[in-house]
C-alpha cells in the first residue's frame, strides 16, 4: 500500500475539510501513515496557503458543490469520535426546550428520575449513531453443541490457571476469524472512503446498572482462547468495579453484545459509532431441530443460538454480512 494511503476517519475529515494534498504532507506515523497532529502542523505551518489558492483556481465549481456536504461530515464525525466516553461535565443549567415540555405534565402521580452522566452519554450516542448510519441485521442461527462439549472438557485446566472459562472468548475468537475473512467490517465510514483498521480491536460490552461499557480486546487476533479467557475475565470484573482506565474503552474496530445473559433470545443492536458493525448474541437455548444423519434426517435436540449483525449499509451489502456471519457459525460449530 503506498505511503498516506491509509486514513484515519479524523485525518480525512481534515483533509476533505481544507481540501488538502495529502503527498504535500509529510507523515510521521507507522509507515509514514499521516496522522492528525501531522495536519495539524502542517496547517498551523501556513505551507497550505500556496496550495490551497492553486486548487481554489483549478477546482472552484467542485469546492462550492461540495462545502455543504463536507460542514455537514465534519460534524457528524466529530460527534462520534468519543463513543460511549462518559461525560463528566456539569449538568445543564436550563434543559432544552423539549425537555422543559416533558416535565411539565408531571403530576403527584409522576417522578422525575435526573439522568446520569453515563445515561445520557449512551443516550445522545445511541442517537447519534441511528441519524448517520443505515442500520441493516441479518440473523443466522448456530448449533453450540461442539462449543458446549469443548469448554465443558477445558475449562478445569483454564481454572488450575486461574482462568474461568466462558461463552464470551469463543465468539470473539469466531469475531476476529471472520474480521479477518471480511476486513470490511473492521473498518469504518468516511467522506473520502471506506477506512480499514489493520488491527482488530474487539470491544465487549459489559452491563452496569446505569448502562453498558464497552471494554477493548486489542488485537484479538492474536490471542488464543485462553489468552482472550483471561482478557475478558479481567476487563469485565474492573468494568464492575470501576477500576477500567480510559484507554480501555477507546480504539475498538468492532464489537459484540452478549444481550443473551439476562435471557434474550434476540435482538438488533445499534453500531458503536464510527465501527461498521455490532455482533448481538442471544440466549444459548436447546431446541429440537432436523438434521441430517447418514444420508437421512433426523430429530435432536441441541443447544441453539441466534446471532445477529447489525451493520452500516453505506460500507457493505447483506451478501458481505451473510458471508461474515456464515464464518462465525462455521468456526463456532467446528469447535474442537
């Protein structure tokens, strides 16, 4: 890959915006990958002024068509940015007008339940991200019976090290293969194109009783089971106790919700912005179902589980999703 030609979502955001050269710019990142303090420099330097007077000079119709467009990408990206950080700033003095209105009709038979600054931070990113992405799922069912028999036969020697062994690294194990087979869906959106994480940074969430958190498995990849066993188990109990460093929910490519914990069988969750796509996990439930046995069919009853892909349709198409999901249930049911 030629050197600038990898962007992150910011650095081509800032490109498009000062409608920049990127050769112009000398990178000093890995691989001479540009990075936003390099724009930044540059631009702080006065060395674009030249350049952008002769681009003004050769290009002035497709700048005005497309001013409005590139104001209007700037700002979404800039929302989405910090996904799921909490917000810690003071609460609002005067709510917003629509606010005001709601709690108007409050009666004696009514209460008021202030929101936390988690809350609303995965209230305004939950919206945020229904408005800039179109949100396709696609669902695909998977027999878990070869995952049941393989940590029921392991997870004694992940326990002599310490180690509980869960549902949870299986699927991001199956994740990281399939992020691997279709990189599409380890990158994100942007004005300019389609950017692709090299790394897969898996993000899970983790419920709390004020909302979810999202913790990242960095390069997940390259973990074996026992490796991510261990990671998970860490993540998840500090996420409980509040003992997660900042750095430890940022920089996800993808992540996963395992909404079947608390029993359900299945959902369509919404994309952590700016990631392409959310793996839901249902409820691991036996059911009765045919399958073939011998050249006949049969009934058996096996340990079933819905998944479903929830990704953006500006980046892919369902065939793409069917293929990635259709890796995570052959991993999975080839489990040994």
């Amino acid at each position: 890959m030629p050197r600038n030609s990898y962007l992150s979502p910011v650095v081509a955001r800032l490109v498009a915006e000062h409608d920049l050269d990127i050769t112009q710019i000398a990178g000093t990142g890995a691989n001479g990958r540009v990075s936003k303090q390099d724009v930044l420099r540059y631009l702080a330097s006065g060395a674009r002024s030249q350049e952008s007077g002769v681009r003004r000079a050769e290009t002035p119709d497709r700048r005005q068509e497309t001013r409005d467009e590139r104001q209007e990408t700037a700002a979404i990206e800039d929302d989405i940015q910090d996904a799921f950080a909490i917000d810690a700033s003071p609460e609002p003095a005067s709510p917003p007008t629509q606010q005001r209105s709601d709690i108007s009709t409050l009666d004696e038979d009514t209460e008021l339940v202030p929101l936390t600054p988690m809350r609303r931070s995965i209230a305004e990113h939950m919206v945020r991200s229904i408005r800039t992405s179109p949100h396709v799922t696609t669902v695909m069912e998977v027999d878990l019976s070869r995952v049941l028999a393989h940590r029921e036969q392991h997870k004694g020697q992940f326990e002599q090290q310490g180690v509980r062994l869960t549902f949870t690294p299986y699927f991001v194990q199956a994740s990281a293969r399939a992020l691997q087979v279709v990189p599409v869906f380890n990158g994100s959106f942007s004005a300019t194109g389609i950017v692709l994480n090299r790394r897969i940074h898996i993000g899970v969430a983790v419920a709390l009783d004020e909302g979810l958190i999202v913790p990242v498995i960095r390069d997940a990849d390259e973990k074996n089971l026992l490796g991510l066993s261990r990671q998970v188990n860490d993540l998840a109990a500090r996420a409980r106790s509040r003992r997660l460093k900042p750095e430890e929910t940022q920089g996800g490519t993808f992540t996963i919700t395992n909404h079947g914990v608390s029993g359900s069988i299945f959902a369509t969750p919404i994309i952590n912005q700016p990631q392409a796509a959310i793996l839901g996990i249902g409820a691991i439930v036996k059911r009765a179902i045919v399958i073939s046995q011998n050249g006949s069919d049969a009934i058996a009853i096996r340990p079933m589980c819905y998944l479903s892909l929830t990704f953006d349709h500006r980046i892919a198409d369902g065939a793409a999703a069917d293929g990635f999901l259709a890796v995570i249930k052959t991993v999975l049911e080839a489990s040994q």
